[in-house]
C-alpha cells in the first residue's frame, strides 16, 4: 500500500508537474498519450497531494468551458461544454484555503480576479429555467450525452456551491455574484431541482434510484460510470443524511452501478472484473476505487478485500495504475482512498509518506 502512494506522488512531482514561471506549476495527466490539463483530473490530482500535506501557487486557471488544455493554456480541441470541468477550479480555491487558512490574502485577491465570477456566469448560460437544472454536452467520461441533463455533474455542482458560499462567508466576501447567500440559496435550490427530476424507478431493479441522464421531463437513462466519482461522494459531501430517504436512494444507485445490472457500465468478466465505461469497455481501476471507497463507507470487509486484491493487481511496482501505466488520476484518487480507509489496519505509511 505504501509503495502505491508513493508511486502515484513521485509520478505526480517528476511527471506531471511542469514549472511554468517562479510561482506557478502547470499539472498534466499523463507525459506520454496525453500530455494535456484537464480540470477533473488535474482537482484529483491535487486532491491527492493536498491528502499527503494532511498526513504528515497557484493552480486556478479560468476554465472558460473548454475540454482540456495543452501545457501552455491553449484548448486542444474545439469548444465542447462539460458541466463537471467548470467545478473543478473552484473547488480547488477552497481546498486551498481550507489547507491554508493563512493564506487568505492570495484567496482574496483571486475572488477579485474576474476568473470565478466568470465561471459562475458561463454556468448560468446553461441553467434551463423549467427545471433548474444545468445541461452539458458530454459526461465526465467524454461521451456525448443523450439527454442534457447528468446526474453526478449536479451532485458536484451543488458541492461547488455550498464550498464557494462557506469559503466567501469565512472571508467575509461579497461582490456582485460572488455573494455567499446568494450562493448558499442557489446550491439548495438546485438540491431541490436534482431530486426532484433525477429519482424515478430504473426497470432493470424494479427500485427508486438516481438516474444517470434526464431530459428534465420524466424520460431516464440508468447507468453508472467509473468516471462519475461525485455519484459516489454523496454522502460524504452531505448531499444526503446517513437517515435520510436520499441515502437509500443513493446506496440502491451504487448498488446498480457496481452489479452486472449496470449492462453498458459493469464487466464481471474474469477475476478482475468491476466497473468500467462505455468510453473504452472494460472494468477501469477508477472502478475498482469506486468499489473501494464504497465497501470502505459501508463497512463491508469481504467487499474492501476483494476491491483491495484487484487494486493490487493493476497496479505496477512503480505504484501507479498500468491502465495505462501513466495516467494519473486513477492512482490519484486509489492513493487518497488509501490514506483515509487504510487496509484492514494495515497503515499507510510508518515514517511519513517520504
């Protein structure tokens, strides 16, 4: 386990972390395929180094709808809008501040920047007044949706905004859209919204659940992906109480996502079968993460060894994922679930993560 964090973090500094200028660091996702900065991966990957400083500057750029970047700032392709990718720089912003509360003077100085209002105002472009809801073109996972509606890009939606408001009402920050009980109101109305148009009863179970896409107008798509990590995240983003009606939608929702129910999203082939994607069919370590993290909350032994042995198998002496060997949020986001789950008592580390 140990050797898995470490790797995943030396591959970060030594790979992916380019030094583009005396105070700022440019992070890609991988040094072979795909040389480029995405916003989800990129978060998770400073998520993961955020779970290291825990345990033992600046990386905000505007994210002007865009799918990924080359190291230089510039789009690589043309403009597709991915609802998720507009969260991911704000949410960075507050895990910075919570990391470094004594760095409120650089915080403040970005909120007066045009960058966040920028973002929320591109986001509202793409709210639709009947339902409150938000469209995208494509989910996490870079496929072009059938409905315009995706589930956990609102579930991280929402988060984003309750983060943003907490972070400015701690600042005591407030200027024009960036007002923190505007805010606040914004992420219970769109609570409200996603419940309201996302629970309906998925035919293949015959039970409640949420679904993945909408149309806002009683038509669902049911499936799970590796890629949807917010989906995941609800109860521990508080989306829903542990005795709430919402919880037991949203363990029926896993419950779904990680069976071979989930036809197009779930590969039980073999023994290292799991949760994968329509975008490259096959079960993803991402998925075995997800199963991971999900046993973890739960409490369920059998199910965190067995994830725990698929985990361990594709992962390479180096410590990162070998699917493939040099993509880096996957191992990101197995190394931070590591940190807080632990193994079976087994620690993360004895003398520090170094």
């Amino acid at each position: 386990m140990r050797l898995i964090i470490k790797g995943n973090l030396s591959y970060i500094l030594r790979n992916c972390a380019i030094p583009v200028g005396s105070s700022a660091t440019c992070l890609i996702t991988d040094h072979v395929a795909l040389p480029l900065g995405w916003n989800r991966d990129n978060y998770w990957q400073v998520r993961y180094l955020l779970d290291i400083y825990q345990h033992m500057n600046r990386l905000l750029d505007a994210s002007t709808a865009q799918e990924s970047y080359l190291a230089t700032g510039v789009p690589k392709d043309r403009s597709i809008f991915q609802l998720d990718q507009q969260c991911y720089p704000i949410l960075e912003l507050c895990d910075f501040l919570h990391n470094f509360p004594s760095e409120v003077d650089l915080v403040k100085s970005i909120l007066t920047e045009e960058t966040i209002p920028s973002i929320l105002s591109i986001l509202e472009l793409h709210r639709d007044p009947s339902t409150g809801l938000y469209s995208t073109e494509e989910t996490p996972g870079d496929d072009a949706v059938e409905h315009p509606f995706h589930f956990s890009s609102h579930i991280l939606l929402w988060h984003t905004l309750a983060r943003l408001a907490k972070t400015l009402s701690k600042l005591k920050f407030a200027s024009g859209t960036l007002n923190p009980e505007c805010l606040k109101k914004k992420a219970e109305q769109l609570q409200t919204s996603t419940l309201r148009h996302f629970v309906a009863c998925n035919p293949a179970t015959g039970t409640t659940m949420f679904a993945y896409l909408t149309d806002g107008a009683g038509v669902h798509t049911f499936y799970h992906d590796a890629n949807d990590l917010p989906t995941l995240f609800i109860p521990t983003w508080r989306f829903a109480d542990p005795s709430s009606p919402e919880h037991a939608l949203w363990t029926r929702t896993m419950e779904f996502g990680l069976s071979p129910l989930n036809t197009d999203g779930f590969f039980p082939q073999g023994p290292y079968g799991g949760l994968g994607s329509v975008h490259t069919r096959g079960p993803w370590p991402l998925g075995f993460a997800q199963e991971f993290i999900f046993a973890s909350l739960l409490g369920d032994r059998a199910a965190i060894e067995d994830a725990w042995r698929r985990i361990r198998a594709v992962c390479s002496w180096t410590g990162f994922s070998v699917k493939p060997a040099w993509f880096s949020w996957p191992g990101c986001v197995i190394s931070s679930a590591l940190i807080k789950f632990e193994i079976l008592g087994e620690k993360a580390w004895e003398d520090g993560p170094y």
